[in-house]
C-alpha cells in the first residue's frame, strides 16, 4: 500500500507511508509493532494513546525529522533500536513503568540534551546512549544495577556522572570517549572497571576508586591525558594499557594490594617517581615503557630491569640495605672510565649481606644525581 497523505492512523495492521508528517494511534493499539515507522523520515510529530503498554524493536528507527514524542504512562518496554538515529529529538521523559532501557534505544541521537529515567529503571543496555552528541548531563536512578558495553560511548558533551549505589560493574567502553567528562563518582557496590570504560577522557582530571574494586580493566583509562589523580586501595591487579598515554600523571600510590601490573599499564605517562609495593608479584614487559620523567623508582630489586623501565633517563634506588650500598660503591669502582647512561644492580634476593650481581653496563656515560643516595 501506498500512502501519501501526510496526516495517517496507525491501527497496528496497516502500513504508514514514508512521508507522513503526522501519525496518531488509535486509542485501540496496545503496541507499537516492531519496525512499525521505521525511517519515516518526514515524521514530525506522534500522538501515543495511553492504551499503548510496549514498543516494538526499531519502532521508530531514523525518523530524523521527528523532534518530540511524549510517552504516556502506560509504556512498560521499550524494544532494541526503538529510537536509534533520531537525530531531532532534544529530550525524553521515560514513562515509570520502564524496568529496562534496552540496547542500542537512543544510539545515535545526537540532538538529544536531556532525559529523564525513572526509579523503575534497574539497567542500561548495551549501546543505549552511545554516540548521543549533545547529552550534557543525566540521572542515573539508584535502582540501576547494571551499566553495559559502551552505554554511554562517545556522549561527548556528558560533563559528569555518578554511579548508583547498586551497580557491580562499569562495562567495557562504558563511558569511551566522553572527552568532556570531568567529575565521575564511583560507590563502594562496584567490584570491576571494565576493559576502555573511560578511555579518552580527556577531561577527566581526578578519580577515587572504592575500594571495593579489584581489578581495573585493559585500556580502562587509556589516554585520559588530563588525569592528575587517581586514589585506590584495594586493587589487585592492574590491566595491561590501564593508564597508558596518561601524560597528566605524574604520581601515583600503588597500593599493597596489588599483585599484578600489566604491559604498558603505566607507559608514556608524566610519572616522576613511583613505589611498588613488595606485594606485586609479576610486572609485564613495558610495563612503565616511554616514562621518561622518572628520577626515583623504589622497587624490590627483581623488578629493577630495562625490560620493565625501557626508557627512564635516571633510575634512583632506595630499597637498598646499608650493606648494599657498600657493596654498590665497590662494584662502581670496577666500572670502565666511559661507563654510560645508567646502571641498574640486579640485587641478589635475600639476606642484606649478599654481594650484587655483577651491574649491566648499557653503554652508559653518566651516572645521574643521588643514584645510591
């Protein structure tokens, strides 16, 4: 059927024109069908009876000329992709009776500043919000315990964000991209930070993990080149890029709970300085690759190699017993007169008494300021 008239009534059995304007639905429709006005892309305006109680899938799918829709009460679901690519809508009040806001639901609605969720609402799908534009702020109810994969992906106008006491866990690639993100509240409920949940939150100044989480995710904080400050207390283990590219960071407290640093975790970041704890068992390689910054390291001597801290300019050692500094300025009185760069002493686990093992010359000319101080 071919329509072409601009004002049309949906029954829920007939097929609405693609240029329609304006559509109301009968007062006995108690859905909205699945693809019912698909990219009616003229569509302005809807008129939803207060009979309607569910939304199908990609009801309203790339009706980009449709600005408003107001959702009567009765609405309980609304489907995957019912309103993805509305690129005109400004805001949506969700009805109270919404238990869900399901995957890929506002995607792409770049024109989209503001929406309401109601207290019913306990989780956020996947891709809900991703790529919203113009989302400068939302209320993320309390009774939400879940937040999916890339919910709020590239919603680069979201300035700040609290978590609701109830969720466990940020997905992955949660809040990627939200450069203009500066404040984010984390409760004591979350046990893990996802894989790139912020990465590329270049606006993100400061965060204080709860210490209730343990593990922070792969790239989670990937190019958070603003990030200044990070407190944790409880993680124990650290993702391989967590904080790479983190050129704001110039200190951070690595807590005795931690038993594991990935690659690149801390790489091309402005440490000065950094203490790792004699709880960490295992750092991969690259671990603190591209810190060129850094002027003090204290470390348990397993840790002191160019495999983990590839290209810090001058390595100053504090977990040295006065017996092995002894043993250190003898072991430098051996060292060729053209000795280079720096040297790193590979300190022979154990006792205090133990000598050295012979230090690694890496073709080295200068031995920096206080290196045995």
């Amino acid at each position: 059927m071919n329509y072409t008239r601009k004002e049309e009534v949906y029954t829920g059995k007939n097929l609405i024109s693609k240029d329609v304007t304006h559509v109301t639905i009968s007062d006995s429709v108690i859905s909205i069908r699945d693809g019912a006005f698909r990219e009616c892309t003229s569509l302005t305006s809807i008129t939803i009876p207060p009979t309607v109680k569910s939304i199908g899938k990609s009801a309203f799918y790339n009706c980009t000329a449709l600005t408003s829709i107001i959702l009567p009460n009765s609405v309980k679901s609304i489907g995957y992709y019912a309103f993805r690519e509305c690129t005109s809508i400004t805001s949506i009040v969700i009805p109270p009776k919404v238990t869900s806001i399901g995957e890929h639901v506002f995607t792409g609605c770049t024109a989209l500043t503001s929406i309401i969720l109601p207290n019913s609402v306990k989780s956020i799908g996947n891709n809900a919000f991703i790529q919203c534009t113009c989302l400068t702020s939302i209320t993320i109810p309390d009774s939400v315990t879940s937040i999916g994969h890339c919910a709020f992906n590239g919603c680069t106008s979201l300035t700040s964000i609290v978590i609701p006491p109830k969720v466990t866990s940020i997905g992955e690639l949660a809040f990627s991209g939200c450069t203009s993100l500066t404040t984010i509240t984390i409760p004591d409920s979350v046990k893990s930070i996802g894989q790139y949940a912020f990465r590329q939150c270049t606006g993100l100044t400061s965060i204080t993990i709860p210490d209730s989480v343990t593990s922070i995710g792969e790239d989670a904080f990937y190019d958070c080149a603003s990030l200044t400050s990070i407190v944790t207390k409880s993680v124990t283990w650290i993702g391989k890029y967590a904080f790479y590219m983190c050129t704001g960071l110039t200190t951070i407290v690595i807590p005795d709970s931690v038993t594991s640093i990935g690659k690149f975790a801390f790489a091309c970041t402005g440490l000065t300085s950094i203490t790792i704890p004699n709880s960490v068992e295992s750092i991969e390689k690259n671990a603190f690759a591209g810190c060129t910054n850094i002027q003090a390291i204290t470390a348990p001597p397993r840790f002191l190699n160019l495999t983990i801290f590839p290209d810090t300019k001058e390595e100053v050692i504090h977990r040295l017993t006065p017996d092995q500094r002894r043993y250190a300025s003898i072991a430098l009185r051996n060292l060729p007169e053209d000795v280079t760069r720096y040297v790193v002493f590979n300190f022979i686990e154990g006792p205090s008494n133990k000598q050295p093992n012979k230090p690694h010359d890496h073709g080295v000319t200068t031995i920096g300021d206080r290196v045995f101080m």
